[in-house]
C-alpha cells in the first residue's frame, strides 16, 4: 500500500468499527432492557426499527453528498452526531419514545459511513479487494467488540453506561480524521476514460442479491445474542459452573456472539484473497451458497454444535463481503463509487430493517428455530439471483 492509503485505511477502518458496533449495541442489551422498560422482547426489538431502517435508507444521499464534497467532512459528521445521539439515549432508557429516537438518531449518522468510507477506497485504492478485505475486518471487530463490551458493561453499570460508552468511542474518531486529507478521489477522470462501456443490468441484479443479503445480515445480527443465550442452557450451565455466582446469562450470551464475528472477521480476510484470485462471480456465489445448510442446522441445534454451525455460517456470510463490495466498484461508474455504494446500503440495510418486524412474526408462529428456516428460504433465493448476475456479467472486464 503507498502512505496515501494507508492513512486512508486508518481512519476508514476506524469508521467501519463503530458503525456496526453501534448497530450491535442494542441486540446485547436487548433482554436487560425488556426487564428494565417492563415490556415484552417483540415491543422491546421495535423500538430499534427506525435506527435500523434509516441506517440504510439515508445511506444513498450521504453517498450523492460525499461524491459532491469529499469524504471527510461527512464522517466529521457521523462521528460527531453517533457521539451525541449514543449520550442522549444514555440519559433517556427510562423512556421508550425518545430512546427510540435517539436510536434512530445514532441509525441516521451511522449510515454516513459504508457508502463514504466504501467510496473512499473503491476511488483512491489500487488493489481494491485487499482495501476491502482489511476495511472489512474492521468492521466484524466491532461486530465482536459491541456484544461482548456491552454485556460487561451493563452487568457492571447498566444500559445507560453502554450508551455513553458509544457515545465515548464515536466522538474519538475525529481525532484520527485530523491527520488525512479530504477524500475526492483522485484517479477518478483516468479510471473514466480506461473502463469499458457495460450493460447497468448486472448492477441491478447485484442489487437485488444485496437487498436479500441485508435481510439475512440484520436477522442474524438481531436474534443471535437471545438465541444463544435461550438455546445454550446446558453450555452455560457449564460455564456456571467455572464463573461461579459472578457469572450471566446475558454476558455468556454475549460472549459467544462476539466470538462468532471474530470468526467472521477471519472470513472477511479469506475473502479479500479470494477476490485477488477467483473469478468475483464465482467467489460470491460459493460464499453464499455454504450459509444455507449452516443456517438451518442453527435452527435445529443447541449448546456447542449451534455455536459451531453458526461460525461457519458467520465465516461465510460475512466472508462474502469483500467479493461483494468489488463488484459493486467494478459495475458502477468510479465518479458516483459513493452514490453506488449508498443504494447498495439502502437496500441491503434499509430493506433489511424489515427484519426487525419480520423476525417477531416468525418467532410468535413458529418458533425461534423457524426464524433461521426462513432465512434459509431467503439465502436459496439469493443464490438463484447470484446465478442470474453471472449470467449477465462480462468477467473479461473484471
């Protein structure tokens, strides 16, 4: 990597950390809070759904607004407002309706960063796979980190002192953007002349592949802290029996959840060197492939064979998005990477929002387990999409 990336990749990483750690907050504390609000785990998860859907939804206009201004002022905003956002919600756990829309003021800003930071490096890196591959196991750390950090926290302090902790985390970032220059990119004018004119037909697929990908994502992510800590009694029960009086459901729970994104930070570089040397197409479809038996062996398991399936579905599922980001900067136009990258994340995390409503619904009709059958139903629908976007993709040119 030159200086120039590297300077980059330090504060895009950074970002990438705390926008999904600020997603993954809340499903760590989602039990703790259903007993402190005195509500039920479905009423609970609802209050989520705005930060969850506007995560995504604003993510096209902060793409069209960093192609227009550069890169860092707009993560100078998403760090500062997540910051503030996360310290309000802090002071507002005793009430629902302006703790949800503090949540969705930390959704809101939040969704600055996949398309400016995606952007960022899709324009100004030579090897794009790779600034992928790194960027994104940052990203699973703070998949990892947000569980396991929240559930120690509220055990020790309670759900208010995990929201300043993320307020906190948020507002450091802006020292790191102190030290890069603004992000217009800077080969965008030669990249234009050299990349040869394509069919728009395969980013649509692609998107409709993302879109369906989002669902299963945010799903998991939601559901995977409770699942563990109701489906893995007997292995917490042996945990117990180490950690003593001093041990938590909640926390074991937690725990296991970042051990498993760990597991899909391991991916995420698995699947960068894969992007450097098979086809991307056919890279994405295999990723995507593996996760639909692993998915509904989670539905049927409990105790260590679910923790092992969910690892390999967490592996892949997250492993995949190296390959995916690639594809979204070799089928759009290097001047709008940005803007491309912001429809993507609205339909992956917008649109995956629906998942906040979607999973009460199955879990009142068919069980927790059924909620990862369903997710299996949509994993093999997107395979079927993947093979329709290799149909239509020239590999010659990527």
């Amino acid at each position: 990597m030159t200086s120039t990336e590297r300077s980059i990749l330090k504060v895009t990483c950074f970002g990438h950390f705390m926008s999904h750690f600020n997603m993954l907050v809340f499903p760590a504390v989602l039990l703790p809070l259903t007993i402190q609000m005195g509500m039920d785990m479905g009423q609970v998860l609802a209050l989520s759904f705005w930060m969850y859907l506007l995560f995504g939804l604003t993510a096209l206009p902060w793409g069209l607004l960093a192609d227009r201004f550069g890169s860092k002022p707009l993560l100078f905003l998403f760090h500062i407002g997540a910051g503030l956002c996360g310290f309000l919600a802090s002071v507002n756990v005793g009430n629902p309706f302006v703790f949800s829309i503090c949540l969705a003021g930390v959704g809101i800003f939040s969704g600055i960063y996949h398309p400016v930071g995606l952007g960022w490096i899709a324009k100004e890196f030579e090897n794009t796979s790779q600034g992928m591959a790194f960027n994104g196991m940052f990203g699973n750390l703070g998949l990892a980190t947000a569980p396991i950090l929240a559930g120690i926290v509220n055990y020790f302090w309670g759900v208010e002192a995990v929201y300043m902790v993320l307020g906190f985390a948020n507002i450091s970032g802006i020292v790191l953007l102190c030290f890069v220059r603004n992000g217009h990119a800077v080969k965008t004018a030669v990249a234009s002349t050299l990349k040869p004119k394509q069919s728009i037909a395969p980013f649509l697929i692609l998107l409709v592949a993302m879109m369906l990908g989002g669902v299963v994502y945010r799903a998991t992510t939601i559901t995977l802290p409770a699942y563990f800590e109701l489906q893995n009694q007997d292995f917490y029960q042996s945990f117990m029996a180490i950690a003593g009086q001093d041990g938590s459901a909640n926390v074991f729970a937690t725990l296991i959840t970042s051990f498993i994104y760990l597991v899909g930070m391991a991916g995420q570089y698995y699947g960068g060197r894969v992007g450097q040397s098979v086809d991307l197409g056919k890279g994405y479809l295999a990723f995507h492939l593996i996760t639909i038996p692993a998915v509904l062996a989670m539905a049927v398991t409990s105790n260590m064979p679910l923790v092992i399936f969910a690892m390999i579905h967490s592996f892949f599922l997250l492993g995949m998005q190296p390959l995916e980001n690639t594809l979204v900067a070799r089928l759009s136009p290097p001047e709008l990477h940005s803007s491309a990258y912001g429809l993507k994340f609205v339909l992956t995390f917008g649109v995956g929002a629906l998942s906040v409503n979607m999973v009460p619904f199955i879990k009142a009709n068919y069980g927790f387990g059924g909620v990862y059958v369903g997710l299996a139903l949509v994993s093999t629908t997107l395979v079927g999409v993947i093979l329709l976007l290799n149909h239509y993709r020239k590999p010659e040119i990527l």
